[in-house]
C-alpha cells in the first residue's frame, strides 16, 4: 500500500514539475503597440497643427478690435468663429495662435489675452495644456 502511494506521490511530482517547465520555458511574445487614435479624439499638444489657412484668420481683427476697444454692440462672430467651427479647442488655439503670431491680424496684441478672448468669444476654450509661444 505504502508503495502505491509513494509512486502517486513521484508521478504527481514528475507531471508537475514537467507542466511548470513547460509552462515557464515558453517564450513570452511582447505586449501588442498602443491602438491608434480614434477620429474623434483631440490631438495632443506636441502633434497638434492648424488644419485651415492661417490667412483666411485675417477677418478675426475686426472681432478682436471690436472686444479690445469695447465697442458698443455685439461684433460680428460669423467671419471668424465660422473659420474655427468644428475644430476642436487645441486645433482652434494653434491657428489664432499662429495668425496672432505671424501678425496676419495686422495688430499689435498681447498674445495670451488676445487667444482668450477670441476662442471664448467663438464658444471654445484655451486647452490648459497649450501655450501660444
């Protein structure tokens, strides 16, 4: 009887110690790559461009002048918030940023406030990643 037990016992080790070599001898495949970006997620800071003509932003001066000079009225908002529309925050901030940068306004402005303003007015926010330097 003993002997009955003593060879389950060593055929019970031996499978055992043959499963956990296997199991640990196995080459383990490295983890997949990071699925890409959604289409409607928003881009990073460090990746994100303007995706319209800078140029086009010219028409937002008068919207700025209009706010700077705290101009009786309401400025018109469909010239240049119509540019930005269907961007997302960081996208609308990189172009005002880059016309406000290049001087397409054609005013002298102080850069930070002039952002604020004009993405407020236009229904967007400055992304508190982003910094128009």
């Amino acid at each position: 009887m003993a002997s009955k037990s003593v060879a389950s016992a060593a055929l019970l080790l031996s499978l055992n110690l043959l499963f956990f070599t296997l199991v640990s001898s196995n080459h383990v495949p490295c983890p997949p790559p990071p699925p890409p970006k959604a289409p409607g997620c928003p881009p990073s800071p460090a990746t994100a461009t303007c995706p319209r003509d800078t140029l086009k932003l010219g028409v937002c001066a008068n919207v700025l002048k209009s706010l700077l000079n705290i101009v009786v009225g309401t400025p018109p908002k469909m010239p240049c918030c119509s540019l930005i529309e269907g961007l997302v925050d960081l996208e609308a901030a990189v172009c005002l940023c880059t016309a406000i940068k290049a001087n397409v306004l054609g005013i002298n402005l102080d850069v930070p406030v002039s952002l604020s303003l004009l993405l407020n007015y236009c229904g967007k926010k400055v992304p508190t990643v982003f910094q128009c330097a």
